[in-house]
C-alpha cells in the first residue's frame, strides 16, 4: 500500500465553503441562544400598561422610596390627565401580594411614596413592587407600544438624609385581560452567566438583590471569584490582576415568580468578581454597600 503524504502547505481552502461554514455557525449560535428567548415578552392585553418589578426594603435601618410622577403627562403634554391613578402592588419576599393602593397624580406633579409603609403587612425586610398606570397616551396607542414605568427607587439608610436613587431595570410585569397580572421576563433555553460589572473590593460586605420577572421558578447560583495580583514574567515590579477561574464560594437558591432575595456578600482579604447563573435571559441586580454610616446602591 502506497501512503501519500499531505503537508500543510499543500492544503487548498475553498473560501466560499469557510464563509459557508462560518454563517451556519453563527446562526446555530444565534438560535441557541436568542431564538424564543426575548429579554422581556410581549404583554397579551394590547395597550396595557407595564412596570419594572422594583426591589423594596424595610425593617432595621432601611426605607424604600418611589418617585411617582403623571408620566403619562410627560410622554404627551398635549393631553390633560386629570385622573390618572398609579396602581401600587406590594408583593413579599416569595412574590405574594400584601397591598394594593392608588394614588391620584396631577400633570407634572411629583409625589414621593413610601413603600415601606405600604409593606407593613408583612414582616420580611424585602420584597418586589409595580407601578401601573391607568392611562395611556394616544401617542403611544397609535405606535403599537406600551406605557412603561421604570421610574427611580430611592433607599435611605440608618436616617443618613441623602437618599440614594435607582432608575429601573426593565419591564416586567402587567395587566391581563381578566385582571391578573401578567410577567414579562424572559428565559433562556440554556443557563446563562451574568458578570457583573464591578470589582468588589477586599474587606468589604455587600448585599446583592435579584428579583424573578419570570412566570416558572428560577434556580439562581451567586459565584465568587478571587482576584489576586501575579508578577509579570520577565519584569521587575510589575504586576496584573488575576482572576481564578473556578468559584472559591457559591451560594444557590430558588426564585418563585415575583419573588426576590438578598444575597450576603463579604470579600475578606482579597478582591472579588461575582456572576450569576441562572436562566433569567439577564439577571442584573442591584448591589448594596455599606460600612455602618453610609450607603452605596447601584445596578450591577
């Protein structure tokens, strides 16, 4: 048997077949990952007016704040909304409802509610809530699109006066035509790694909170990653961060719909990168850090 030998340089590649080859790569990825798999759903009622799921706090040290304003004043100043009602549902940690209450807003005014005492009902120290409005806009009717409250939360911390705020994340829930609410989050058909975009620094303690927007359980894994300095080969002190690539520390739990935890954090003698894994489409939280006398709060 006679054995011929191919070298590499005798190998011809038929670019039109790679370019082939690369697309139906890439759409196989695209399928995979964003096929079905929206960031939020569309809401079944048409027109329905649709809110982020806010985090709240309450209890020791802490006071939950929303900003409500006539937004559908703003999005369409031609129009008196004279009795616009903002619809507020409180829901507890395990995405229960404990209130419901409207609230009349005039054009251009601002109201500052609290939602701690709107969550008296229960004794957790946090929990979700909307806010749905009764109007919306002729503008956004005759687009096709939604009336989205995404308005801004504010914290306040062991009475320190300055407030901290947070715009919202995304929309994710509303009403249905029969009166039950509707949620919008999206799920992924594979489990997915949020990274957040921040570096915990080294002897600190930060809190970290997700809500489920989705309507299944959502099984949620916090991983902590050590970032530690490595001198550079070769040179003499220079050095660049490192960050290990297995988790040194998980933390696991399961969501209802609605629902929503508080992951303790604290990063000891070295810094940290935390990722999320779940099957929430983008689980992007919010981060609390505070050392006794002030308060940092922040999407991550």
């Amino acid at each position: 048997m006679e054995c011929t030998t191919i070298h590499e340089e005798q190998l011809v590649f038929n670019p039109y077949v790679n370019l082939i080859m690369t697309s139906f790569s890439e759409l196989a990825r695209k399928l995979i990952w964003k096929s079905g798999q929206p960031l939020t759903k569309r809401p079944s009622l048409k027109h329905a007016p649709v809110s982020d799921l806010f985090l709240w706090r309450s209890g020791a040290n802490w006071d939950t704040y929303f900003q409500l304003t006539n937004i559908s004043a703003l999005c369409d100043p031609s129009q008196t909304y004279k009795d616009n009602t903002a619809e507020i549902l409180v829901f507890d940690k395990s995405g229960i409802q404990i209130s419901r209450t409207n609230i009349n807003t005039k054009n251009h005014e601002k109201i500052l509610v609290n939602i701690s005492d709107l969550a008296q009902r229960t004794t957790d120290e946090f929990g979700t809530f909307c806010v749905l409005h009764s109007q919306t806009p002729p503008l956004i009717v005759q687009e096709g699109g939604n009336l989205a409250e995404r308005g801004y939360v504010a914290y306040s911390f062991n009475d320190v006066l300055l407030k901290y705020y947070i715009h919202g994340n995304l929309d994710a829930i509303c009403n249905e035509t029969n009166g039950d609410l509707q949620l919008l989050g999206g799920t992924s058909l594979l489990s997915r790694n949020y990274d957040l975009q921040y570096i915990f620094k080294r002897n600190n303690h930060y809190q970290i909170a997700l809500a489920n927007p989705t309507n299944t359980l959502q099984k949620i894994t916090l991983q902590q990653y050590s970032i530690h300095e490595v001198s550079a080969p070769g040179t003499i002190g220079i050095k660049y961060t490192k960050t290990s690539k297995t988790p040194e520390l998980k933390q696991i739990l399961s969501l209802n719909p609605r629902a929503s935890t508080v992951f303790e954090l604290s990063t000891g003698t070295s810094s940290q990168r935390v990722s999320i894994k779940s099957h929430l489409v983008m689980a992007r939280p919010l981060v609390f850090s505070y050392n006794g006398k002030t308060l940092n709060a922040f999407h991550g």
